[in-house]
C-alpha cells in the first residue's frame, strides 16, 4: 500500500478465479488486497476425491504453472486425460480426439476444485498480498482517482481497481446494479464417482442422451467421476436410487461402453443455469468468473473461461502499468479493453455450449440422423477434427 493508503487492486473472491488473478498480481508486482467471506475448506490426501471436480485446459494449466501453484497440485492429485470420445444415444458414429495426434501429453487434467484452492490459498499467503478473511463487502464508493470498500467489521480498504470473483451470487455486482439475466436449463447435474468394470485408460467420455450429456471424466485413482445433465424431476428420482439401482441405469445410459459400474460413491447434484452480466465493467470495478457468466458444463469450460477472465485481466493491467508510471490502472480505457474482449468470447463460447445441449437434447428422429452425420463428417476430415479438439481441450 502506497503513502496514500491505495492498493493497487482489491480482489472480492479467493475461489479458483479470484484466487489465480490475486496471486497473478501479487507475483507480478501490484499491491493486491483479498477479500474473502471464509477460508477455503483444506485439501486433505487421505480424503475421498471431492465430487466437484474440474478439466483444466492446457492454458489454464499454464496460468498455475506461471503463478507458482501447479507444481502442489500436480504433486497432490491429478487426473490427465490424453483421449476424449464424443457420441450420440440416438445416431451411430464417435467423434475421437488424441492428444498424441497433436504432439501434447494430455488434453487436459481432471482437478478436484477443493484442492485447486486450497493451493492456491496457500500460495496467496506468501505472496505478500493482504488478506482479509472471514471478511465480506458491505458498501462500496467510487471516486475519481480510486474505489472504496468497507468491510462489514467496518475496515476501508482503498484501490485503484476492485475485481469481483465471488461467484454466481456475487453480492458486489448487485451493488453495482448490473443486472445479471439468461435461463434456467430446468436440469440438474448430478455427480458421482464411479469404479468401473474396464480402466477408463486416462480417457474423458460424453455422451448425449435426449436429457441431457452424461460425462465420464478420469480420475487419478482410476476412478471416473460422472456428471450427469438431467431434466429436474428425473434428477431427483435418481438421487433417490439405491446403489444398485444407480449403478445399472448409469450403465445402461451409458451404453456400458466400460463395462458394468462396480461402485459409486454417493450421489450431489447442482442445478443448471445461463447468466450473463449485463456488463463487465461498473467504473472501477470488474467482474470475473461465475460474477460475470454461468453457462452449461457439458463442455467442462465454466473455470477455464473463468481463469481465462483472470489471464486477461493481469495482462491488461500489466500493459497499462507498463506504459508509464503515474498511468491510471482503474482508468475507463483500461477495464474496457478487458470487457471487450471477455465479454465478447465469453458470450460466443456459452451461446454455442447452449446451441449444442439444444441441437443434441433433442429425440426428434431427423436431427438424430443429422447429427450422426456431422459426427461422421467430423470424424473424418482432418481440419474440422483439429478444430474441434480445439474446443474439446478449451483452446478456443
């Protein structure tokens, strides 16, 4: 903090996004304050996998890696996968992806979230950055030069820039008014980790079914954990299942492309939303994250998008750093260029996860075929494979 008492940033959020971006900064050089409503919950090895669980794309990767948190992940518990098989319930065909047809060792990694941040907590604490936990926003005032936070013990924290990366119900965007609209999918996912009869051989499964897309994703244990998209009620009735029960349908909706289901764990499950902030940018202030969008995980790119948000950010921050001391972090033209272009991709990349659970959540018999033959198109044209293997593993 500088004489003036004037953080460079103020980060709202010590999850995966909010988290990677604080200790990007801090590690980069700014002043960075942390506002956090409660310590992370610990990563513990002796602890069953945690049943929210993430595939982090090759980039998303590189951010831990640069920001000095990968290396206690990749040591604690980790999941490659190398293969992912895309096919349909209701057409013939599978869409391959490899990672050796790209020269890479994985195509992603399968990461429980706790222990995401639970390192990166860790890290946050050496960093240098100030951090105020438990602690939670209760007013906020914005002036020219800087924006003011108070925290509900009453401490004022001051900065050129606020972030906010506290989630879906992120209470500093409704102070800042921006509306936050889009759909309810009238899904829930429900998650489990399941043993199978075959080893899932390091590779990720999504299948469509008329409900909804059902993934099997590696575990590093051998294990797969499931997410699996279904209409409300049916979620429900298949939380009520007994083991057995469970097992069998899970294998018939899978086509027991693994074989029988030997074991699960119990079963969560999470509703299904599409948000999007009205806007990115509130004077100084920013959203990140689930603040900013929440779209459909049949692609698994929810956090990357979001560490994606955070990726930009610390570069946009950095060049106007750079240009010159006495340069305005929190300026107008700073935080629209980092709107600009998230908002932008962020809202390409929900709109077509969203055409794509439409298109394929669809039993309507013609587009069952279509889809089959796209799949078949696909799966034999070089370019459009490498393009969607793109997508598959979050590079676009």
């Amino acid at each position: 903090m500088n004489r003036r008492g004037l953080h460079d940033v103020i980060v709202v959020g010590a999850g995966a996004v909010g988290g990677a971006l604080a200790l990007a900064l801090a590690r980069d050089g700014f002043d960075v304050a942390v506002v956090e409503a409660r310590e992370p919950r610990a990563w513990r090895a002796e602890d069953d996998v945690d049943l929210r669980v993430v595939a982090l794309a090759p980039d998303a990767r590189a951010l831990l890696d640069d920001i000095g948190a990968w290396g206690a992940i990749a040591d604690a518990r980790i999941g490659p996968y190398r293969r992912m098989h895309v096919c349909d319930a209701l057409a013939p065909g599978r869409l391959d992806f490899d990672a050796a047809e790209r020269g890479e060792a994985a195509l992603g990694w399968i990461v429980e979230n706790k222990l995401i941040q639970h390192a990166l907590w860790k890290a946050l604490a050496t960093s240098g950055a100030r951090i105020a936990c438990p602690a939670e926003v209760a007013d906020i005032e914005q002036g020219e030069d800087a924006v003011a936070a108070t925290l509900a013990d009453g401490t004022r924290l001051r900065a050129r820039v606020l972030v906010a990366a506290e989630g879906g119900q992120s209470s500093v965007r409704e102070r800042l008014g921006i509306g936050f609209a889009g759909r309810d999918y009238g899904q829930r996912a429900v998650v489990a980790h399941v043993r199978t009869e075959r080893p899932h051989e390091g590779a990720a499964w999504q299948r469509f079914l008329p409900g909804g897309p059902l993934a099997f994703l590696p575990l590093a244990d051998g294990r797969c954990s499931i997410v699996w998209s279904l209409p409300d009620a049916e979620a429900a009735r298949v939380l009520e299942l007994d083991d057995a029960t469970f097992r069998a349908e899970l294998g018939c909706a899978f086509d027991f492309r693994l074989g029988t289901i030997l074991e699960t764990t119990a079963r969560a499950a999470f509703p299904l939303r599409l948000r999007f902030a009205d806007a990115y940018v509130r004077g100084r202030c920013a959203l990140a994250g689930d603040s900013a969008h929440l779209v459909h995980p049949l692609a698994g790119q929810g956090m990357n998008l979001g560490l994606r948000d955070a990726m930009c950010l610390r570069r946009v921050l950095g060049e106007a750093r750079a240009r010159g001391r006495g340069r305005d972090l929190g300026a107008a033209h700073v935080l629209r260029r980092y709107e600009r272009e998230r908002r932008s991709e962020n809202t390409i990349a929900a709109r077509g996860f969203d055409m794509i659970d439409r298109v394929y959540s669809s039993d309507a018999m013609p587009l069952a075929l279509l889809r089959g033959a796209a799949l078949a198109v696909a799966g034999r044209v070089g370019p459009i494979r490498r393009m969607l293997a793109d997508v598959a593993a979050g590079r676009a």
